[in-house]
C-alpha cells in the first residue's frame, strides 16, 4: 500500500469505529448493526498485518497521526471516535497482529462505558486488559511523542517523496492519477492551520541536490499561505496548492544535463526551458484527479503579469487570477534559494527585488499579499538582537502578526552556541519592561558561516 492507500483505510477504519461506538450507543453488541462496524474495521485492520506487526495510531491536538504524518483527510463524521480517545485520555493506539474483532469489540465497550475524562495511559490499559482486550494497547512508544515541528517535518518530507515518485513514473513514460497530490495538498494544509510557522520554516531547507523537489514544495507551501491569506473557498486552495506542487512537472520531459546545467543557457536552451509550462499543462491534463484551473495555472507560471514572459498565448487570453500566486511563490522560493550560479538572498533581499518586478513580471496586490505572508521580519531572517545575540527569525505566528520566534546562534561574545536557544519577543519594540530582548536589524548571514550551517530546522526547538 502506498501513503495515500494506507490513509486511506485508516480513514474508513476510524469511520468503522466511530460508527461501532454510535451504535454501540443504541444497539446491545450482538446487534448486526454494531457487528457488521465491528467486522469491517477488523478486515481494514488486516490488510495493515500484511506488511507490518503492530498499526499505530497517535492523537495530536485532537489530529490524528500515522507514521509521524498527521492525516488531515478526516471528516467531522469521523470526529466521534478521536473526540472520545482524547477525552478519556488515550495518546495512542496500536493494534497488534493477533488481533481478533473481539478485541476490537470490547475496547468499543470500554470507550463507550468509560465516563471519567483525563485518565492515564496506565490506567486505561491495565482497565482494557480486565476487559479481555489483548492485541490493543494504548501506550505509546517512548519516542512518538510529536510535536509541531516533527509533524511538519514529516509532512514536508512526505510531500517530496510525493513528488519524486510522481516524476520518476512521468519520465518512464507513465501518466499518475494525481490523487496522491491532491492528498499532499490537503496535509500541507491540514499542517499550515495547525502550525504556520512549523511547515512555513521547513521551505528555508534548501537542498542544492534536490532543487526540484523541494522547490516544488516549496512552492506549494507557500502559494497555500497565500491563499490562506487571500481567503480562497477550499476548492480554489485545493487547486492552488496542487499547482504549486506540479507547477514544474513539464521539465520531466526536458534532458536531465539541461536541468541540471550550472551556469548560463545558450539561446537554444533556454528556448527548450521554456517549453515546461506547456508540457506541464499538457501532462496535468491527462491526469484524472488533477482539476482543469491547476493546469492552467501551471501553464502560466512564466507568463508574466505583463504578459511579456512564455508561453506566448495572446492578448486576449483569458489568464487565471490565482497564476500569480504561483508566480510569485515561484520567484521567492527561486531568490532565496542558492543555486551553481547565484547565491541564496536572504527574506527580506528577496523582497526588495521583487519589489522592483512589481507591475512588470509580478502582479503588485499578489505581491502585497507575499509580503504580508512573510511579516515584518520573514521566517529565515537572520537578525542581531539588542542583548548584541544573533539568531534567525523561526516563527512569526499567523499571517505575520504573532510573537516573533527566534533561534539564538550566536552569544553576545560572538561565539557560536553549541545548541541553539529558542527565544520569543513579545513585541518587536523593546517598549515593555517585559521583553528582554528585541531586534536592532538584520545581519549578513555570512559574516556567521559556522552559525548558518547548523542554523534552523536540523535541530528543532526542544
Ligand atoms: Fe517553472
Ligand atoms: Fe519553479
């Protein structure tokens, strides 16, 4: 089973579930309508043991989470089993191979009948246990406790394994469905809702090897952020995001020395680059699960605000409105990022340039919206504080207005710290007695090489 399978059936497990508890409300356990829940959430659960011993379940913040991955994919019909899990108390669940619906059947009981709130994982398991419940245990491993910035990692990870499988099956010259895009998108931005900062600091891992992939979920994520901020219906998110994800699939079908190449283009190549917008439209096209408004955006990524870029379509073509976000997404991502042949700007550099595209390849309002996103200081800036602390902005709470994170690099001596210390300023002005430190401005990352290096997200905050 792939990622989106196995989602899959967790989904309609827990909706087995939910439904056994409901009826289990009404009904007495013989009744075939708590029986037949009881019976199918057993056979989901099989098709798991083929591949592994034991299925865990943990609940974060009332999410549900497989394999360190939130699944956001769930329904507010599905809501009953996971609200009564977490009222009781119960972090997780693992369901061993051995199982027999019986077990299945009176853990159903034990969650029904349970009325204390708040229990312990102890408790609950030596009560299941007298029950006669043997292959479910509520326990969780010592080292799944989750937190946002683990759960953003493992999205985001998720999301480019996503992506290079779906362009290694392009280039072998098959077509996917798209429905496991689709899929990434509603994680992305299941993960942005629950924690902007965790999933919006993780587009700052620039891996050079993994331009592409990275790049494209990048892209995703930070068109999501903008379309958060725009306030799109879930639908035109959904097509954002998707776009945002596949927006460079065309250059699946370019020469990997061309893509790869450092330096500058011949005239002849870049004639060939520009091909990819066009080739994308044409390969999401022929993907069934991919929506008719994302290939048209991916089409019209390089088009230009002014219409000047590639490919040529005419005066009179009708452009899609959200395309600038995906160009401008597109732009951000590409400046800060370092490449053979330049080097990564920093947030707030990147801006200014951007700034000066504004009305010409950039749409001004969509780039108003990007800087909004972004905040005063953006996520990866790096910044002297008034204690004379350098460290790099983490975190700048929802739609750049919350307390400003940071991760303190660098002592006041100027000497790196060997972990980084995770600071909060409650005001960007030091105009409180409670804030101990504020920011004076932004510094140069590279007068601080050994500091970047272990900069950000390679340790999380503890
Ligand atoms: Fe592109
Ligand atoms: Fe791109």
């Amino acid at each position: 089973m792939d990622r989106r399978q196995q989602e899959q059936t967790i989904v309609n497990l827990i909706r087995a579930l939910g439904t056994s508890l409901k009826n289990r409300r009404l009904y007495p356990p013989s009744h075939p309508l708590v029986r037949s829940a009881v019976d199918k959430c057993f056979s989901d659960i099989l098709l798991f043991f083929t591949e592994r011993q034991e299925l865990a379940l943990a609940i974060s913040d009332g999410t549900l989470v497989f394999e360190g991955v939130p699944i956001f994919n769930l329904t507010s019909s599905l809501d009953l089993f996971i609200a009564r899990l977490s009222a009781i108390g119960i972090p997780a669940v693992v369901f061993e191979k051995g199982l027999a619906p019986e077990d299945i059947e009176r853990f159903i009981l034990f969650l029904h009948e349970t009325k204390e709130e708040g229990l312990s994982s102890s408790d609950v398991q030596e009560r299941i246990e007298k029950m006669g419940v043997t292959h479910i245990r509520v326990k969780p491993p010592m080292d799944e406790e989750e937190d946002d910035y683990s759960l953003a990692r493992n999205t985001y990870d998720n999301a480019v394994n996503a992506v290079v499988l779906l362009m290694q099956e392009i280039r072998m010259g098959r077509i996917p469905s798209g429905a496991e895009s689709e899929r990434v998108v509603k994680d992305i931005t299941g993960m942005l809702k629950r924690n902007r900062d965790a999933i919006m600091a993780l587009t700052l891992i620039k891996n050079f090897d993994e331009y592409t992939y990275n790049h494209s979920v990048n892209v995703a994520v930070i068109s999501l952020a903008m379309a958060d901020a725009l306030s799109l219906s879930p639908q035109e998110k959904a097509e954002v995001g998707v776009a945002g994800l596949l927006h460079d699939i065309g250059k699946t079908q370019l020469a990997l020395d061309l893509i790869r190449k450092p330096g500058s283009l011949t005239f002849q190549e870049f004639e060939e680059i520009k091909k990819h917008p066009e080739e994308g439209f044409v390969l999401l096209g022929k993907m069934p699960h991919i929506r008719p408004t994302s290939a048209y955006m991916v089409r019209e990524h390089h088009l230009r605000y002014d219409r000047k870029g590639y490919p040529v379509l005419g005066p009179d073509y009708p452009v899609n409105p959200h395309s600038q976000i995906i160009a401008v997404s597109d732009c951000y991502d590409a400046i800060t990022t370092m490449r053979a042949y330049q080097k990564a700007k920093q947030p707030l550099e990147a801006l200014e340039i951007m700034g000066k595209l504004s009305g010409k390849s950039l749409d001004a309002n969509i780039l108003a919206v990007l800087k909004s996103v972004m905040g005063s200081y953006p996520i990866g800036t790096m910044v002297r504080l008034n204690s004379m602390e350098v460290g790099v902005i983490t975190g700048v709470g929802p739609a750049g207005m919350g307390p400003i994170k940071i991760q303190v690099l660098v002592d006041r001596q100027g000497n790196p710290l060997p972990r980084p210390e995770e600071v909060e300023l409650v005001e960007i002005a030091a105009t409180t007695p409670h804030t101990r430190r504020s920011i004076l401005g932004t510094v140069n990352p590279l007068l601080y090489p050994e500091a970047q290096k272990g900069a950000l997200l390679s340790t999380p905050p503890s």
